[in-house]
C-alpha cells in the first residue's frame, strides 16, 4: 500500500463511521478504542473477526 492508497482508504474508513465530522483529537480517541478492541483480543487469545464493514467483532 502505498501513501496515496493508505490516505484514500482512511478517509473512506472515517467518512463510513461518520468520524469526518469530528475534530482530530476526538478522532484519535476514537481509534484508540479500536486498537483497545484488537488488543484485548490479543491478549485473551479471543479470535478477532472483521466485517465487511471493517468493523470488528
């Protein structure tokens, strides 16, 4: 992936959570608690699963 791709496909990823609307801070927090998600699935060795929506479960 290049810059170009990862640029577009973040703001796909922001504009399908409604995130665009929102200041870069609160964004942040926003993806932290996704990293949250993914690592406490990490840690208890639960199977993490991606929608299509890139969404985890």
């Amino acid at each position: 992936m290049n810059m170009n791709e990862f640029q577009t496909w973040v703001q796909e990823f922001y504009e399908k959570r409604g995130w665009t609307q929102y200041g870069p801070f609160i964004r942040v927090g926003f993806l932290m608690g996704e990293a949250g998600k993914i690592a406490r699935r990490v840690k208890t060795g639960t199977k993490i699963i991606l929608r299509k929506d890139q969404t985890i479960i």
